[in-house]
C-alpha cells in the first residue's frame, strides 16, 4: 500500500516522545483521538486510520497483523519516528504486540487487546454450517448461512475485510508477546465478553514487564467508559 493513500493526524510537540494511537476493527481516527489531544502539550500525537477503515482505503488483498505491523513501521521511519509509545485498542493491540516485539518501543498500552484464538463452545449454528459446507450440493445454503450467521464484524466488512478478520482472529501473537522488553500496561474490563479478563491475566503474565489494571463491571470500550480514569492512569505511566 501507498503511504500517501494512510489518512492520520499528526499534532502535538514531541518534548517527551511520540504517542501512535491504534484503533479498534471497524473503528477509526475518532475513537483514539481522546486519548492523544490531552497529551498534545508534551507528545508528538499520530492518530491513524487503518488501512480498510475510516478515510483509508483497505489492502488489495487480505492482511495479516504483521502486514499492518510492516505498514506501521514504515509509516513512522518515513515520518522519522522512532521508539513510540504505542496505545491500541483491541485489533490495534494486536499490532502494538506485533510492533514491539520487533522494533524498538518505548512504551504500550494494550486496551481489551486479544493476543491468540480464544476457544468458544461450538453452537449448533456452526455445527449445522461446518455439516452443510461439506456436501458439495448444498453449498449455495452454506453461503447462504454463512452471511447470515456470521458475526457482526463479518457480516459487516466487505470481502477483503473479510479474509483480513479470518487472519486476524486466527493468528497467536503469544510469541510476540514475549519478546516485548519494554513496559507494558494493559487496561481492561471485567465484564468484557469479547476478550475475557483471564485474557488480559494471562497476557500479563506473558509479557516480562507488564501491569494489569481491570476496570470493575467495564465492557469491551473499558477506556471510553472510564475516560478520566484511563487519562489519569497514562498520565502516570508516562511519567
């Protein structure tokens, strides 16, 4: 992808540092941005829309976390950033992980952030879907059934989102997370059904230098429900 065709934002005054805000599958530039403005006065902020979300336009082809980490990385050197502290809420987590284990990194802030697959008990709607999808004369009701059951992001993304969700949700970054040297902070909620908090205790497990800070009866967008709290608590990490 052409980094001209990346739409992002970039204020502030880069006293401390730069902050690269990440946000969400299905989400943009506007659900991070809260998060940036704050700090204006001392970071360097750059908010970006994701390649297939907001203003940007999505990859010829499905991507990989690491295809997004390798786009990101590009994007910085050619904006000559170097060791951000990067913030990332759940999809955009899963490319702070990928980021830092590779290149160097001041600081992360994981928010409801997956790492790997989670096991779900298998419905009847999958059983009866993963049935039918083998008897090749059915295989238009497949289809049928697959638009119709898939889940809201699915069913919502276009055809390259598609594959790009399917690749996404499949990947296991726990390797990556364990290669991350710098300091981690990992907010979540306790009533996140998305990505359970024995997610997050496991992910600070994981990670060598990692602080968990779980929002009681907080949901998926735990650090917009608690927005103060979240923006006291940066505060202090960064310093």
């Amino acid at each position: 992808m052409n980094l001209k065709d990346i739409n992002y934002l970039d204020y502030g005054t880069n006293k401390k540092g730069t902050i690269v805000l990440l946000h969400g599958w299905g989400q943009n530039i506007e659900m991070m941005d809260m998060l940036g403005r704050p700090f204006a006065d001392d970071f360097r902020i750059i908010v970006l829309d994701l390649p297939g979300f907001g203003k940007t336009p999505e990859p010829k082809e499905p991507w990989s976390v690491s295809d997004y980490t390798n786009m990101l990385h590009e994007l910085l050197a050619s904006l000559k950033v170097k060791n951000p502290i990067l913030i990332g809420h759940s999809f955009g987590g899963r490319i702070a992980i990928c980021y830092a284990s590779q290149y160097e990194t001041d600081k992360v802030v994981l928010l409801s952030s997956p790492f790997r697959p989670t096991k779900k008990k298998t419905s009847f709607k999958t059983k009866f879907y993963k049935f039918i999808k083998k008897i090749k004369i059915l295989k238009p009701l497949a289809e049928y059934l697959k638009k119709k059951w898939g889940s809201a992001d699915y069913l919502a993304a276009s055809e390259i989102n598609r594959g790009t969700l399917v690749k996404v949700v499949n990947e296991d970054l726990t390797s990556n997370a364990e290669k991350i040297q710098c300091p981690v902070l990992l907010i979540y909620g306790s009533k996140d059904v998305d990505v359970p908090i024995t997610e997050a205790q496991k992910l600070e497990q994981i990670i060598p230098d990692a602080g968990l800070v779980t929002y009681e009866n907080a949901h998926h967008y735990a650090y917009l429900e608690r927005l103060s709290q979240t923006l006291s608590i940066l505060n202090n990490f960064f310093e």
